[in-house]
C-alpha cells in the first residue's frame, strides 16, 4: 500500500497532521490508530446514563494563542467554560491553585491582596542548596501550605513522596495574589459543544485521509510504502525499547453513576490528604450536559502500562536523550507530541507544534 | 498486507462475520469501511444538545431468535422497549399497525375483536387480476383505510403512486383484530443500552480485527492479500455497475432540537397524508433518555446516492439476478447483508444469515 505521509497515533497531534497535510488533495494520508478510536487521550463517549465523560480523565481546553483557538473552531463550536477546581483541605472546599480566597477560608483570615504577599513571605522556610520537589515547596510557600495542599498530592500523582522527587517534579508553586479562583487564566478556555471526539472526527473528515484502527503499525509497518512518517506513539517503542523502556506515570479511573442532579460543588475537587484517589471530576459541571444523573470518575494515580505523564526528572530526561539523538538523525520520520517526545503537553501546544512542524514541511 | 479474512463494510453484517471468525485466534481479519465509523445505517450518536439519536433513521431491535438476541446480548445491555407508532389521519393520532384501537378510533365505534373482522371483510374492495399495489391494498382493506394510511404514505416513500407500484411493494395490509397497539410483537424488543455504536463497538473489540475507515475498499483491494473476502457492499459496485446501476429509494434526514421535555406522544408519528415528510421520529421515546430538551426527525424519502431501500419489484431484482449469478460462481468472496444482497432486510436477519454463512464456512 502507497501513501505520501503514514501517520502513527490518532491523538491529537497525528490530526492535526493529517487535517493540515490533506488540505493539499493529491497527498495520501493513511493513520494508523492501536486503540479502537481516535483522539488520543482527549477521547470522549457517552455511558449509560447517556452522560458524556472523558474517557481518560478530564481535558479543558485552554490557550492564549488565537490562531490555535481559530483553527479548532473550524472544526466544532465551543461551550465557554471557566475551569474552577477544588481542594478538599481541613474538611473544607478551598479553590486552588493557592489565592487570596484560599488562603482567607483555610485560615479564617481577611487578608488584603497586599497582606497575603507579606503572609506569604512570611511562610517561607528557606532551604539550601535545593536537592528535592519538598525543598521547592517548602522554599516557595513554607511548612503549612506545602503539607496540607502539595506533600500528599504529588505523593499520590508519583507513588513517591516530594521529598525523594527531583526538584523538577515541583518546578514552583503557583500563587495568585488576587480573587481569581479560575483554574486556568487562558484568554480562550472551552469544551467542544459535541465532544471532543466530534471535534477529532471533523479534523479528518477528508476523502484523502484514510484512518486504521485497532492496529499496531508494527503490525503493518512492512506493507506500507509511505514518503514521510509522522510518529506520535513513545519514542523508546519506535525503537524496541533498546535503550531500555522509558517510566510513564498511569491512571486507574474508576467511575460512579449518581442518581442525583449534583453530586459536588466545582468540576474537580481534589483531594490531597484523604482517600486514595487524587481528585474526583464531575463531567456534567465540565460539559453543561443537563441531566437527572451524574457520573464522577475517580483517578488512582498507579504504574502501569497505559502511558500518561512521562516522568519530569532528570534520569529520565537522559535516558530519552538517547532516543532523541537517534530521532534527530532519521531523515524521513518526525517524532511529535507527549509520548514521541517523552514531555507532557497541554493540547493547544500538541496542536501549535504540529502546526509549526507541518510549516516547516511544506519549506522544506 | 496479508490477511486471512478481508471484510468490506463495517454494518452488522459484516461486524458479526468479524466477530465470530475473530474467536479463531489465528484469523487475521481487516474490515474496511467507506464510512467514517462502524455501524452501517444502525450507527448512533448524540448531538450537540447530548440526545442520542439514529443517523440513519430509527432503529428497533425485535426478535423472535432467542439466539440472535443472546448472541447480541454478549455486547450490550438492553433498555426493554416496546415501540410503537401513531398515524395522523384525519386530524387525529391513531396507532398503526392497523388493530382493533384504530378502527374504532377512526370510525369513533365501539367495535368488538368479531365485529372488526366482518368489518373488514365489508370494506374489501374485488379488484381482479391484481396488477398494482393499489389493487392488493383495495383487495386487502378497502378504499378508505387504503387511501387514509396507504396511499399517500407509499407514494411518499417511493416516489410513484401505488396504482403504478409493482404488487410486491405493498404485498399484505397486516391487520391486528385485538387491542395490541405495539408496532411489532416478537419475543424480544430492545435497544442496546448505551446505544448500538457501543454494541458494535464491543463486537469487534479483539486484537485480531483491524478496522479501515474512511475507506472504500477498491483504492486498497490491489494491496491486500487475502484469503477469502467477505463483501456487504452494493453488489453493482462490485462489478463497476457492469449490467447497470441497480435503484435504491434513499432518505433525507431532517434534524430539529425543541426546548421542551416531550415533542409528540409517540416515539414515531407517521404522517401519510400531511407534510412531504413521512414520520417524525423523537429519540428519546425510543432510547429512553432523561432530558430537558428534545431532538426530533423528519424522514424525507427520495432518490439519491446513499442506498436505503432496494426496490422490491420485479425489473430490478431481475437486474439483481444478473449479478447473483457471477457473485454465486466466486470462489473466495461471500455477498451477505442488505446492499450485497439486493433486499431490505432486518437487523435481527442480517445477524442470523451472517451467523449460518459463518457456520458453512467452518465446515468448509
């Protein structure tokens, strides 16, 4: 089988590929999906309830970059949704990331923006030289603030506590000196109105693009003449793990149909301190969807083999290193997106990078 | 490419065929799709208002094959429904098929079971040699129930009046001479619960099925090895239309969300002698769904591209002949389903014929 470009991955940097690549009609496009669906990680379907989810966990979308924005919505409408998370802290629901508001509830305060600056400072506990996550947060925000909101979380996200974790883990700790309770303070924040699964379908809706699924390309690899690969699948796969396999944090999902209208007060509620889950998501507060029920999804941050956040430390970074190097040298295949370039990626910068990838194909 | 089985059409035909060699763990099967998703005309989805509706127009699963209904039910659930179908006629709703209810709310009677069947009998209308629809709706029922419910809604479905209308088009009026209004009494009535992509979903979900969508299998056939293809497409198209195009009645679809609970009393209103449309479906009826908004569907038959309805009259199905012969003396390609087979089948039938096809092959 012939095509011009052999696509591997459905997520949404192959889509965006294949969208842009078939606007030049004599291009043949074959995608080749090993899931049984395309759109990545940003997949959604409806339960039983008939109660629109995301299938691997929640995506809001957000970005300051026009062009970005203008692209996707071409291919859907938007519902204009404001991201706003809570954490479960004390026994109370106080907005995160850390605001004026947070701060003011969890310690019954009524601090001026300007207070909560000296408060703040105040907080700090300095640390150095700076060797682990725990030191940044305890440099950043001080004892209290790093235990009740970020020691147990980023124990839960990694399996190992801030203390045993790179410094990159924990980069900073966001404040926000004002009321903004937003979780995101994009210029354009939204939810396609269909899903984003209606949204993926349309980016491909072009009789040049011919779409594979359920499929391995290791599978097909062989029967397929192609000009020009684009891999989107993990890097150390594309080349049979010879380096050793890179570490991927997973997620266990686990969802809960209520026979109730609401079942919490904000989208997302994290729980940092309680439980073994690290936050639950409500999905009807995240589409608009009006229903009777509501279906929440837990996420059990595990090892495994399903791979969702490539591990930010620097032993890792090395190891991908060694695949990038080889990467760079192939001449007719371009590794892009989370897993072909082992970095976790917000969807408008998968969707800008193919975009700028795609304009330096057509130079080229 | 080379695979042990290669399937063309992703509707339940060729999804069952799947499905059953696929337990065979060394069969090798590709389906490849024109479509963009599986499902053929059974195909569902929700909109942007998150009601699920039929694509292709209402689909009701009825069965009386305990086993067709077992073997389906290894995929899905089911939402036990019972459909029925009300006929505005004379400014009035009344339930079709045409029992004991209809005729003494048409006539405002009080009819008994025994007095609907003199009733009938005196409305029957002698016509001799039967040569038209018309002449075996006249024979069957009489002018008035004829011209009420039949007449106008034939003409709409196939263009063309029933006086012009081969006899094999309306071959029986089913009358019903008790209180029983649902539109079909067999044993098991049923929609898969979280929808029939769902349930297609599930029937290919093995790791020895590759699916291509998006694709119409004459662009890849050249590059694909098989050993026995399986074809569910139109079996004109299979020989490039050699002896001629053979005619199919298609059906435009006419979506409309309302702002309210219910639309209409019925999840189908049959509309014979009003409007240009023929029924209005409201999905929620059908599949259950809790909602504050409805989305409803004008079915407006029609020619066109998109094969629906194969005619069911003699000059075509001697044009099918033509083509059966040559497909009967192919070695390595079954025809099976709907557009394979030149007749407007059920869904329960195609999942049973698929299911002895398969039975003959593994004896083969």
């Amino acid at each position: 089988m012939k095509v011009n470009y052999l696509i591997v991955g459905a997520g949404l940097t192959g889509l965006t590929f294949a969208n842009l690549l078939a606007q030049n009609e004599n291009n043949k496009i074959l995608i080749i999906e090993k899931r049984h669906h395309i759109g990545g990680n940003a997949y959604d379907s409806y339960n039983a309830n008939h109660i629109l989810i995301h299938n691997y966990g929640p995506h809001i979308f957000h970005t300051n970059n026009q062009k970005i924005w203008d692209y996707l919505s071409q291919f859907t409408e938007w519902y204009d949704y404001q991201h706003r998370v809570l954490s479960f802290v004390d026994g109370q629901f106080i907005p995160m990331p850390i605001t004026l508001e947070t701060i003011n509830q969890l310690y019954n305060t009524n601090l001026s923006q300007f207070e909560m600056v000296d408060f703040i400072e105040s907080q700090k506990e300095r640390v150095a030289p700076i060797k682990s996550s725990e030191d940044v947060a305890l440099n950043n925000a001080g004892r209290d603030i790093y235990e009740k909101f970020f020691m147990n979380y980023t124990t839960k996200q990694w399996g190992v506590p801030p203390s045993e974790l790179d410094p990159a883990v924990i980069s900073r700790i966001p404040f926000r000196y004002n009321r903004d309770t937003r979780y995101f303070t994009d210029r354009y924040q939204g939810i396609p109105k269909a899903g984003y699964s209606k949204m993926c379908e349309q980016m491909i809706d072009r009789p040049n693009i011919k779409v594979m699924l359920n499929t391995d390309y290791k599978e097909v690899n062989d029967a397929i003449v192609y000009d020009k690969m684009i891999y989107t699948g993990p890097i150390d796969y594309y080349y049979d793990n010879q380096f050793g396999k890179l570490k991927y944090r997973s997620v266990r999902f686990e969802m809960e149909d209520h026979d109730c209208e609401s079942f919490q007060n904000a989208a997302v509620v994290n729980y940092p301190n309680d439980y073994d889950y690290t936050r639950i998501t409500e999905y009807k507060k995240i589409t608009g969807q009006q229903s009777r029920k509501t279906t929440i999804m837990k996420e059990f941050p595990c090892d495994g083999d399903d791979p969702f956040y490539p591990f930010p430390t620097k032993e890792w970074q090395e190891l991908y290193l060694l695949y990038k190097e080889k990467a760079d040298a192939e001449k007719n295949v371009i590794f892009a997106g989370r897993l072909a370039e082992y970095r976790y990626y917000n969807m408008d910068v998968v969707v800008d990078q193919a975009m700028r990838f795609f304009e330096k194909l057509s130079v080229d």
